[in-house]
C-alpha cells in the first residue's frame, strides 16, 4: 500500500520552489495504478488528517460498511445536472429525437412538482404521492415512471446509485382505462380510401404497416422493386427497434412504386414522398371524403396509425402464422402483434366457429369409412389391442413380422415385398 502526502517543487531563478498546496499519492488496496489527488490545504498536518480519511473512507467502502465516493458525490448533486447528462447520453446513443424530447419533459416535471434538489430526495415515497394526485391517464403516468427508472437504472450502471428505488414500484394497471382505443379499416372502406387522392401512400402503409415517421425517411434507395422478389428496408436511424429490417412487398404496391418512379427523375437519395405523411386535419378530411366513420359504435377511432393496425389484423385474417405475423409488423414482442395491433373485432370469429365439424357428422364420417372399407383404428372396428413381442414364425425366409404386418400383407396388399407396416395400416398399435 501506498500513501503520503507532498509537495510538488520547481525551480525558479535557480532556486527549488515547493508549491502551496499539499498533494497525495496513493496505492490503496484494491487499486490496480498510483493515484495523484490534490488536497487543497497548505497546513500539513490537515493535509495528514485529510488523507488518513481517504484511507478509511476507501477501506470501510471495500467492506461494504460506506458507498463509494462516487455514489455519495452523485447523491449530492443538483438533480437537474444529471438529467443534462442522462438526455445528453440518450442523444449520443442515437435515440429518436422524439423519445429524448419526452424523457427529457418528463424527469423535469417530475424534478419542478415534487421539488427534488438532488438525488437523495427523490424517492419512491415521494413520487407515490406525486402520482396520487395526477389526473393524466394510467398510461401516460406508468411513462413517467418509466423515464425515472430508466434514469436510475443508467446511473446504476456506472456505479453511481447502489440500487434503482423505483424498479419495484408496481405500475398503474392500464387495462381497460386506456385514453382511446384505434380501429381497423374493413375491405370496404380500405377500397374507399385507396380511390381518393394520396393514393400511393396509403396503398403503402396498407400493404406495409410502416409508421408515419419510417414513410417520412422512406428513400428511393430503399426499395427494391427490380429484384425476383422485391422488397423494402427501413432506415435503420428510423426504425424503432434500431435494426435493418427487410420486408417483401405485396405485388400491387411494387405495380403503383414502379408507376411512380418511372413519372419521376428519382436517385437512390430522393424521398420517396418528399411532400410528407400530410398532417391530421387532411387525413381526417380523406377519411371522410371516402365515406369512413371516424369513430364506430365501439368508440374505437381511425388516425394514419389504424393503418398499420389494418395490416396486421388483415394478415391474421389471412390466417398468417402470429411468427410470420410478428416478424412481417417488425414486432419484439408477439404480445404486441397479437393484442396491441390485431383488431379482434375484425377476424371472422363467426364463421371460423361455423367451419367447426359437428359431432354427429364425425360419428357418420367413421361410419362410412367403415362401410367403405377403409382403414380406421383398431378402437373404431372394434379390434382388440394386440401385444407387442407376439409374432408368427416367418412370413418368408427372411421377413419375420407381427400379426398386424401380416394381416396386412395377405389382406390388403397381396403381393410377397408390399409389406404394409403397423402405422400405414392402422395408426398407432395399442400397448
């Protein structure tokens, strides 16, 4: 170990100088270099005491009786400092201009309501009593608390907090409380819409599901139309799940692209829609002019988003795998597919319980197949179980086969090498 104090000295006009100030050097154990820290004082001996409590600060922190320095320093900053450098961090890892715009709103809220100054004061308890008397709906409260624990779990990772208190703290139940609830187009009024105008763009987000900021940056060079099967991939910088993500498309959209890029002088760089994804008052207005009701009896609505909800609801429709489903929506998670973005009122629950068999037609289905003489299993013919291990001797020189082999060798194939075996013949033998 080491650890002592001094001053640095120079010369000066030929003299050796020592500086004001006292210094330490240390080694401690655990310390992997020589550390040089600055004690700030010109009394030596409160230079001494200041390093002796170095020493102890650092020896009941590798016992665990003390945090870290860095932790009790982080306690007591300005809590408006560290969300600068969180939102700075989020920037720097490339988040969307739009999550880092809300977090950042969000934690200064948080930080004016419930008068924090520092870290210590934000506490679980206190953002409670915060939340008890917010009137925002349970979703827009779990995101608030979602933008703290996120905070909390970043300085967690440079060893600056020892736990996150708000990675407990049981979330609002959003069930059932949800602001608005968003609707799927049917056939009908998805037709309505494509003939008015902006129909190129709509036909995309039908056939694509993309969101209206991946339209936004959609670029020529994204989109392969020339290939055997064509396909789109969406900026990687706009992309929610910040991965390479490439998709086929449907013929009927690769037909309408193909049309639009032969109209235009394009490159690889251009937008394909450099006009925008129009605001909401002129979405609203197409919608309408196609004769769609903005809301249905269910108080469920349609925005540009329900169109990425038609997509997906119409590839269950189209009895879709929810793999295929998930993977073709650019989903994470299958819950997301199957709940958030199917809309359950527009699958043909009706009929797929109309195709159902009847009881009856089954037991007449077997019936015939009996009368038919085709093979059923032995439980539907009335066959005993046969055990296993009992054979005969020999069918020829070198077949030896069960009952069931050769009953089905003399019976029904009649011919010495089309042996039929157990499971072709009658399913599964019973044991």
């Amino acid at each position: 170990m080491i650890a002592y104090i001094y001053r640095t000295k120079r010369r000066r006009a030929g003299k050796l100088i020592s500086s004001r100030t006292w210094r330490a050097r240390l080694k401690l154990e655990g310390d992997l270099k020589t550390r040089d820290v600055s004690l700030g004082v010109s009394d030596k001996q409160v230079a001494e005491q200041k390093l002796r409590d170095i020493t102890r600060d650092h020896e009941r922190t590798a016992v665990g009786i003390i945090s870290p320095m860095a932790q009790r320093e982080t306690f007591e900053s300005p809590l408006e400092r560290l969300v600068d450098g969180y939102v700075a961090d989020l920037k720097a890892l490339g988040r969307s201009a739009d999550h880092v715009r809300h977090v950042d709103k969000r934690l200064r809220r948080l930080t004016r309501e419930c008068k924090w100054q520092n870290l210590r004061e934000a506490t679980a308890d206190s953002f409670l009593r915060w939340r008890a008397g917010q009137k925002q709906t349970p979703k827009t409260i779990n995101e608030y608390q979602a933008a703290l624990s996120a905070m909390f779990s970043w300085l967690r990772k440079q060893n600056r907090v020892a736990a996150n208190p708000f990675e407990l703290v049981t979330k609002v139940d959003a069930r059932g409380k949800e602001s608005f609830h968003r609707r799927a187009l049917n056939d009908d009024e998805a037709h309505q819409l494509l003939a008015g105008p902006r129909r190129p763009l709509y036909l995309l987000a039908l056939h694509t599901g993309l969101r209206r900021g991946e339209i936004n940056a959609l670029h020529w060079g994204d989109l392969h139309l020339d290939v055997a099967n064509p396909f789109y991939v969406v900026p990687v910088a706009m992309s929610k799940s910040r991965k390479e993500q490439p998709r086929p498309l449907h013929p009927e959209l690769v037909k309408e692209l193909r049309a639009m890029k032969s109209s235009r002088i394009v490159t690889p760089e251009t937008l394909v829609f450099p006009e925008r994804v129009p605001a909401m008052k002129v979405i609203r207005a197409d919608f309408k002019a196609a004769g769609i009701s903005l809301q249905d009896e269910r108080g469920h609505r349609v925005d540009f988003h329900a169109l990425r909800m038609t997509y997906i609801t119409r590839l269950q429709r189209a009895g879709v795998s929810p793999r295929e489903a998930m993977e073709l929506a650019r989903h994470s998670d299958m819950r997301l597919t199957m709940k958030t973005y199917t809309d359950a009122a527009a699958l043909p629950l009706a009929a797929t319980v109309r195709g159902l068999p009847s009881f009856d037609d089954t037991q007449i289905d077997t019936q015939t197949l009996v009368a038919s003489g085709q093979f059923v299993s032995p439980s539907v013919i009335g066959l005993k179980s046969i055990k296993v291990g009992k054979t005969v001797d020999k069918i020829d020189e070198n077949h030896p086969a069960s009952p069931i082999v050769t009953f089905s060798h003399e019976s029904e194939n009649g011919g010495e090498r089309g042996i039929r075996t157990p499971d072709t013949a009658f399913g599964r033998i019973p044991v």
